[in-house]
C-alpha cells in the first residue's frame, strides 16, 4: 500500500476534486482553475493567478493527459524554448495552458477519473517548470531561468476552433491594466501531434459530409467557415508522430510537405493561406522509445516501473503510484 499523501499533496488532491465538480456544473464551456507560479514552491492551496499584463503568445497544450507523458513534455518545452531563445520572448510575455478536454473528439471516458488526472497535470507542470530551469542551467541572471507561469484548465468543448474561440473570449488572460480589450492580440499556439493534425483537416468533424466539397462554388466549406477564424488567431506547431500507427517519419514528413507546399490545403478543404499558420517540430528520434499515454497506462498495469519511467517524468510517476492509478 501506498504511504498517505503529503498534506500538500492532499490539499491539491481535494482542491481538483472541488474545481472539477464546479466547473461541470458551472454550464462554462472552457475555464482556468489554477496556476503553478514560476516560483519553486508550489506548497498550499492551487489558485487561479491570472496575468498581470496580456501575454503576447498563449501556448496551449491540449491533451486527455491520461496520463501526461514525456512526450507531452518534450511538445511543450521545446515549443517554450524556441520561442524563448530564437524569438527573444521573455517569459512574462507567455503562459503555458494544459487544457483536459472532459468531452475528447473520438475517446470515450476511461480510468483515470478527471481529478485524478488534474492532480497529475499539476505534477506535470512542475516538471514542465524544472526541466527548463535545468535548460537554462539555473543562471539567476539569465532571464529564461526565471521561469514561466503554467495554468491548468478545463474545457468541454471538443473541437480547436471551439476552444480557440473560448480562450479569445475568456476574461482570463486579458490582464487586469486592459480588461476591455479582447484577446485578438495574443496569438495561440496549439501543440499537436501528426496524428491530431490530419483529424483537424478531417472533414467529418464539420458538419455533413455533403456539405464538404463546395469548393467550387463561391460558399465556403464548414470546414473553412470552422478554422478560418481559428487560423486568424491561432498557429498549430505539429510533433511528428513515427509509430506504426501513423506511419514512418518520411511518410508524415511528405504529407505535411504536400499539405503546406502544394495544393494540398486545397485538395482537404482548406485555404492556402492557413500554410504559414502551421509549422512542423521534430519528435521521435528513430532508435529511442515510442511514447504514448497507452503504454504508460500498460506499464502502469503491469507495475513496470522501468518503462513507467520511460513513459512519463518523476512526478507525474509519484503520483501513479501514490494513487495506484491503471491497476485494473
Ligand atoms: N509521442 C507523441 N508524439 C507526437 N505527438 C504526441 C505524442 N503523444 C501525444 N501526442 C500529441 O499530444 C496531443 C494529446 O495527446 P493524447 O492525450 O491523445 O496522448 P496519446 O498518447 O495519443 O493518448 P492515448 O495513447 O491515450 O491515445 C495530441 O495532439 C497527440 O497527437
Ligand atoms: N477537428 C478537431 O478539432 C479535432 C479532431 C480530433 C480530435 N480533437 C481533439 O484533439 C485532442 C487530442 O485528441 P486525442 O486525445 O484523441 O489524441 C482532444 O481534445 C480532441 O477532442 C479535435
């Protein structure tokens, strides 16, 4: 048997459970219920620390997290750093959202229960946290060291369009010197992988199929009518996804070359000019694990503790343990 939680540990425990009930009958389509300030302590109650000023890019990692897995992490770190390093953004001018869709697209609801994986959400935004302060060596002069405030939400609604209009409307990351001011100003990065990417550009997921091909006709498609404005606001920064369910990384590569540099995004639905609002990151190196929530759960089962560690970061494993989450 597990040793019971650290009071800390009980306190977020409780707090989950309490926000995720609020937010399910509150009828709020998208809500962000708390913060892990950069500052190392993370001890007490979560709360909700909105920014002071407006961020200027709004980075948004949308999973099941069930569980988060190291290569969650690795979409959400390198898109951090790169925006930190090559595009000279301070920290203070971008949050973190991992957003947990009660409603997935596709999924049905399985183990773990929504707190449970909040609980692990905010284990992993510290180790999100950790793992660039350890990037940046730890230089106290260095302004990337100072860190990066990363929120939790919830959301209901499925689609990315949907929650990009949600977020562009929520008086969150508004800022409190501009609270009037909408959000068209800051610019939403969603981090997906390969495999999400082709469902966005699905369209099934717009309305009836018969509606799809309008595109000789002057109307637009509901597949435009849905990410025109989605693309108005929002990148898309997709993590190639080799595995053998999706196809090697030269077939994944070659999908996206004709997406963005052929007709492709016409052929899908789609209008040229989204091409520069998506943007290709590397993720698997060949030789190295295949990472997946599946077989983080399957390790979990089996009490593989080895791969477990493979499949997730310290953390997040603390609290699979502690909950003795996956055994059945
Ligand atoms: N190993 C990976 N490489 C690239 N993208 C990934 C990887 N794992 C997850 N993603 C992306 O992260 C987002 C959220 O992932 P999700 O929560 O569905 O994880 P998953 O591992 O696919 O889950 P499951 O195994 O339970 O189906 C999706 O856009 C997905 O494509
Ligand atoms: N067209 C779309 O916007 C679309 C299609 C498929 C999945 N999704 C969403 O992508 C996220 C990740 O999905 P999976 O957990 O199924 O990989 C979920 O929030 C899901 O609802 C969106």
């Amino acid at each position: 048997m597990s040793p019971p939680l650290s009071p800390s540990a009980r306190l977020a425990a409780s707090f989950f459970s309490r926000a995720l009930s609020a937010f399910q009958s509150s009828g709020s389509k998208l809500q962000v219920i708390c913060t892990a300030p950069p500052s190392l302590s993370h001890e007490g109650e979560p709360e909700a620390l909105p920014p002071r000023v407006r961020p200027q890019i709004l980075v948004v990692l949308d999973s099941s997290f069930n569980p988060p897995t190291r290569a969650h992490l690795h979409m959400a770190t390198s898109a951090i750093r790169e925006l930190l390093q090559k595009q000279g953004q301070c920290p203070d001018a971008i949050r973190l959202l991992l957003l947990l869709s009660v409603n997935n697209a596709d999924k049905g609801v399985k183990p773990a229960a929504f707190d449970k994986r909040l609980a692990m959400m905010w284990a992993f935004a510290q180790d999100v946290q950790h793992d660039l302060r350890m990037s940046f060596g730890n230089r106290q002069a260095a302004p990337e060291a100072q860190g990066l405030s990363v929120d939790l939400g919830l959301a209901t609604v499925p689609y990315f369009h949907e929650k990009s209009a949600a977020l562009a409307e929520a008086g969150f990351y508004k800022g409190q010197r501009d609270p009037d001011d909408d959000l068209a100003e800051t610019e939403q990065v969603f981090l997906v992988g390969y495999d999400t990417l082709v469902r966005i550009f699905n369209p099934k997921y717009y309305g009836p199929l018969e509606m799809a091909s309008q595109v000789a006709t002057a109307e637009p498609t509901p597949l435009q009518k849905a990410l025109d404005p989605f693309f108005g606001r929002a990148k898309l920064r997709v993590t190639m996804r080799a595995d053998d369910k999706w196809g090697g990384a030269n077939e994944q590569v070659a999908y996206l070359e004709n997406l963005l540099h052929a007709e492709g995004l016409n052929k899908v639905g789609g209008i040229r000019a989204w091409e520069s609002r998506i943007e290709m990151a590397d993720g698997h190196k060949a030789g190295t694990e295949v990472i997946s929530s599946t077989y983080a759960r399957a390790a979990a089962k089996k009490r593989d503790l080895g791969r477990l560690d493979l499949m997730v970061t310290p953390r997040v494993r603390w609290w699979i343990e502690q909950e003795n989450l996956y055994l059945e």
